[in-house]
C-alpha cells in the first residue's frame, strides 16, 4: 500500500483564492518535473509527426 503526503497550500490573487492540495507518493517511479517534461517531449514528437 502506497503512503502519500498531503499538502494544502491556499493563494489569494486578487479577488480569488485557490485552494492548492498536493500529495506525494512514496513509491513514486518518476518526479513531477520528470513526468511534465517527458509529456511535453512526447507531445512534442507528436506534433512535430503530424506536421511532416
């Protein structure tokens, strides 16, 4: 079973406020920036096959 950590972060920009929650996995393969950038590489692979 997987343990996560939660945080709860709230952020007021102007007349709104944004409720932030975030959990961290312990048994997590990849970070965050490691999984953003792969998405962005592979979506950039796939736009860059349409367009040819």
């Amino acid at each position: 079973m997987s343990e996560n950590t939660v945080s709860i972060t709230e952020k007021a920009i102007g007349d709104t406020l944004y409720i932030i929650e975030s959990a961290v996995s312990s048994v997590a393969k990849e970070t965050a920036y490691d999984k953003l950038k792969r998405m962005i590489l592979n979506d950039t692979k796939s736009l860059e096959m349409k367009a040819s």
